[in-house]
C-alpha cells in the first residue's frame, strides 16, 4: 500500500489483487502531475469539474479516487484496475460507489466536459478510445492526457491532434508530461480502423487457415506472435467433451485451434482485457459454428470452479504496463492448478530465459518439457 498525496486529500492506494509484498506502486508521476494540474498548482488556474468528468484508462483507480466528489466516469479495457479502482474507493470512504465503472466495450458518456487520458501502453487501444469518445466532446470540453515521457510519444500526440484536435505538450516533471488538446468539433475524422483481421499462415500447425480477429489493444495484434504459432504448431490434443480452457486468451486462437481439432470439446477463453475477450469470442465465431464455448473476463481463473478442467493452455505476459515480472505468471499457474482435474494439464509457453519450470515443479512437483526451439520452451505439468 502506498499513500497519494492531493489536494483533495490523501488516498492509501493498492493495485489488485492486493499484495503486501508488492513493490510497484499504485499509481505513478504521472498520476500525481495530473492532480497538481487540475487543483492549479502547476502555475494555472484551477480546472473546473463540473459537468461530466471521464477518466480514461486510470491504471489502479488513482485519478478516479482523488475525483470521486466529482463522480467521474471510469473507462478501462481492465478487469483488474476496475476492481483496484473499487477497492481503492472503498478504503477512501466513498460508499456506495461515486464513480460509473465502464469497460472500453460498453458506451462511453453522450457528452463529456472534461476528459482525462491516462496514455496506454497499447497505441492501438488508445486510438480506438480516442475514436469511440470524440463525439462525445464539445468546443468546450477540457482535455489531459498523461504519461511518463517515455510513454508519449510523437506518435501519440499525432493521434490526439488527428482525432481530437491542435495538441502541445507541456515540461517534463518527474520523468512525467501532461498532454493538452483543443477538441475540434468540425474536425473531419476517419472511423476507428478497429477490429482487424488476418489468416494464420501455413506455419501455424492446428492453427493454419483460421481467421484472427483482433480489437485494438490485443498483443500483436496484426500478426501472430511467435510464442503462440509455436505452442499451436504442438498443441496437445483433447478427446471427447473435455473441458479447455486458454487461459491468457488475447483474440483466443489457441482456445479456437482446440475446438476446431475436437468439436466435441468445451472451450472456455479467459482473460483480464475486455478488449482480449471480444476478440477471442469473434475469433471464435468467425471460426466455428460449434456453441460450447464460455467468454469470460476476470482475473486469472479464481473464479473457475476447483477440480473442472481438463486442459489449460498458457501463453502468460511478463510485463504489468511498463515494469517486467512474473507475478502475472504465477498468479495463473496456481490457478490453473486449483482449477485442473486429476490428471489435468497445464501447457505453458515462455522465453527460455524465463525459468518458469522451476516455478512449475514447485507447484506441480513436476515439468516436462514438451518442445523447444532457441528462443521459447513448452512445458507441460500435470495435475496428480
């Protein structure tokens, strides 16, 4: 836990699920040059929060917090900042809820007076944002965008000119920028080039031919990545109605090429990014006219019932936004155990350099190694 400093009070702040021994805070400069400018302590005026304030992609609920007198709108392609953010509320006093919880598949607000962008790791998402909320702005509107300099990029700021309207910077404070934009209402825009799709290429194994449907902000989501194409080109079979899970599932082709090669089977594709679950159910869709199949976002598989799969298959991230860990990882291989039968397995691909066997054996009390190549590993531990 770690305490935020604001004008509008001090907020013990924790990222969910909620770890004592975590290290990362919960919210970041960037979060806290916002707040300084909004309450005017960066040399301007104070801004006004009347109206409707929609935050945009807050990472833990920090901005959301500081603002719950204001009731601002909360929009987030995240299950985990959604629930970061209600318990970060809770623990500051505000109850019952003050703030609109939205995912960045539901509606956004039809007018927005002031609009606050916490920048995304993922352009691609942030473009899509950008796109689905301009109609909502007026002449009048009040737009900030921040992030860490090293997340605002030249690119960045060409989408929020482009979609929105003339765009400056301001000076870095504490590695952090704050972005300024004057909406444009008359402003010409093309529509969101979001979704896209592409065909697995032959190399992809049970993969190859099928369609790939990918929302903004999924993991490589012009192309296949590399660790997935090799996983599909040896992936385990099913038999009969087996229960599947992709676990991770970003547009869900490995939960879509097991269904394909067992039709009879029960495909359930999980992951944390509302964004991640449209696209692995129109993946699916656009793949299979088969209806055994469960679309659910959450976090990892604690709320999959213990002892009911049969096979889970695992491409797990190993960064949270910008810092690199494991904890991600982890957090799914204890799951994916609790939730496998007797004699379930748990296929996992990673870098070499990751060293999840040992991380596997310690859960499992055992690990083999199905396929390797220079770069990635496939491991495979069973339930006993």
């Amino acid at each position: 836990m770690n305490r935020l400093s604001t004008s509008w009070g001090a907020y013990d702040l924790t990222r969910f699920p909620e770890d004592p021994r975590e290290q990362l805070r919960a919210w970041s400069a960037a979060d806290a040059y916002l707040l300084r400018h909004l309450a005017g302590e960066e040399g301007g005026a104070p801004v006004g929060l009347d109206g409707t304030v929609a935050v945009l992609g807050d990472r833990w609920g920090a901005l959301t917090t500081a603002l719950a007198a204001h009731r601002p709108v909360l929009i987030t392609d995240s299950f985990l900042a959604r629930q970061a953010t209600r318990a970060n509320l809770e623990r500051a006093g505000h109850v019952p809820d003050p703030a609109r919880l939205l995912t960045t598949r539901d509606t956004p607000p039809e007018r927005i007076d002031v609009l606050l962008v916490r920048v995304p790791k993922s352009l691609a998402l942030l473009e899509d944002q950008l796109h689905r909320i301009a109609p909502a702005l007026h002449a009048d509107t009040v737009v900030v965008g921040t992030g860490m300099v090293t997340e605002i990029h030249t690119s960045t700021l060409e989408l929020f000119e482009r979609i929105i309207g003339p765009t400056r910077t301001s000076l870095a404070r504490q590695k952090a920028r704050l972005i300024f934009t004057t909406p444009d209402p008359e402003r010409a825009r093309e529509p969101s080039p979001w979704p896209r799709r592409y065909v697995l290429p032959a190399d992809s194994g049970a993969g190859a031919g099928l369609t790939a449907v990918n929302h903004a902000g999924i993991f490589c989501a012009e192309r296949l990545d590399i660790g997935t194409r090799f996983l599909l080109q040896h992936l385990p079979p099913s038999h009969g109605d087996a229960h599947v899970v992709d676990l991770g599932c970003g547009n869900g082709v490995l939960g879509t090429a097991a269904a394909a090669a067992n039709p009879e089977a029960r495909v359930t594709f999980v992951d944390e990014s509302y964004q991640a679950v449209a696209s692995a159910e129109a993946t699916f869709r656009a793949n299979s006219s088969a209806a055994k199949a469960e679309f659910l976002t959450g976090d990892a598989l604690t709320a999959m019932p213990a002892e009911s799969v049969d096979l889970v298959l695992n491409n797990p991230p190993f960064h949270s936004h910008q810092a690199t860990t494991d904890a991600t990882a982890l957090r799914m291989f204890r799951g994916a155990r609790a939730a496998l039968r007797p004699g379930g397995e748990l296929w996992v691909v990673g870098n070499r350099h990751l060293g999840y066997h040992v991380r596997l054996k310690r859960l499992f009390g055992n690990v083999e190694v199905a396929a390797s190549n220079r770069k990635f590993v496939i491991l495979r531990a069973v339930k006993r």
